[in-house]
C-alpha cells in the first residue's frame, strides 16, 4: 500500500514545511492536481508548485490532469520529470499514443476516471495503463462527498487486475475507515485529502502512522 498527498490541500503559503513534514512522516509520493477550469469548474496546482515540491523532496511526483486537451500537457512534464501521469479517459481521443509517449519517456501511465464513467470504457485499454485512478467524488474540488455507487467499480477492477497488470488507486473521499476496507481487498494506493490527512490539527507522522496501523 502507498499513501499519497493530495497537495491541493496543502497549505500553500507554508508548502516548504507541509513538504518537509509530510516527508518526515513517511508519506509515500505527492499528488499534483492540474486543472484548465474547462474539464472541471476550478483550476488547480501550477506548474510552479510541482517544481517547487519536486526540488524539495526525493518522493515520486504524480500528476492528475484534469484538463480537455492532455496530450498537449505531456511536453512540460516530461520536462520537470514527474513520475507518473494519469489522464482522464473521458476526454481522451487516442488513449494508446499518449500512453506510448509517456512510456518512451520512462515515465508510468495512469487513466483516470471519473464517478459516472463505467468500467466497460476502458477494458479495452486496460493491459496500456499502469494504473487506474477511481475518482469517488465528482472532481475538481476537494471535500466534496464521497459517491457509493462507486464501490462495484472498485469490485470489477479488482476482477479485472487479475487478468491485466495494473494497480488501482482510489481518490476522493479516503477516510480512514474507507481506506482499511479496500485496502484488505486489495487496492494498492489512496490518494489522502481532507477526509484523512489535511485540516485534522494533528501531526502529519501521527495520521499517517495511524492509517498504515
């Protein structure tokens, strides 16, 4: 299991010391939420923040991009070398050329998707991609509420693994009780926001010491 920080819950004005104390506490890789304010009402983290994070921490950067045209994206984050990708299959026209670029590059391919968007759309891709992010809220911003009907998405992917070599991670909405009932089922990563990480007035080590226990 690996745990990764949503950074768009960091506190941008102390992002240094959320960098440092998230490394100390053992976190796992950091997550970069790109938005175009087109795909999702709302913009995210900048290219500027990530090269910050980058320059500040030995940990994987992965990128979510949220945005309507991604292949037009990739160029810059070959170039501030992120670790993985993940794009969204809703608007994807040629899933197989951006996962080839972004493999010639040494870097993973993630798809995402979306809560409405059915796992049948992307069987067929499914032995291209490194892993499949499972959006369970709607996306765009953080703390919104966590949609149930995603957990059989969860289920069939968990069935398909078995046939395909990816991982799954799930994002949105990871409290801790969520975490530990999908993690005995076998989901390798969770992406860690407001739900279980950010905003709890607590040490960063203590929450993620208590998520891996």
């Amino acid at each position: 299991m690996e745990l990764y920080a949503s950074m768009m819950c960091a506190s941008y004005g102390h992002l240094a010391n959320e960098v440092e104390e998230l490394d100390a506490a053992g976190i796992d890789s950091y997550h970069i939420d790109i938005m175009d304010g087109s795909f999702v009402d709302n913009f995210g983290m900048g290219y500027q923040d990530m090269e910050f994070i980058k320059k500040n921490t030995s940990k994987k950067i992965d990128v979510h991009l949220m945005v309507q045209h991604p292949y037009n994206y990739l160029p810059l984050l070959f170039e501030l070398k992120a670790d993985l990708i993940y794009l969204h299959y809703e608007v994807m026209q040629d899933p197989a050329t951006c996962f080839e670029k972004i493999h010639k590059h040494g870097l993973q391919a993630g798809i995402a998707i979306n809560p409405g968007t059915a796992i049948c759309c992307i069987e067929e891709i499914l032995n291209t991609t490194d892993q499949v992010l499972v959006l369970g809220v709607n996306p765009g911003h953080a703390g919104r509420q966590y949609q149930d009907y995603v957990d059989k998405k969860v289920e069939k992917l968990l069935e398909l693994r078995k046939q395909h070599n990816f991982k799954i991670t799930m994002d949105g909405g990871i409290t801790p009780d969520r975490l530990k009932y999908w993690k005995e089922r076998g989901v390798d990563n969770f992406i860690l926001g407001t739900a279980s990480l950010f905003g709890k007035n607590k040490p960063y080590k203590e929450l993620i010491s208590n998520l891996r226990n």
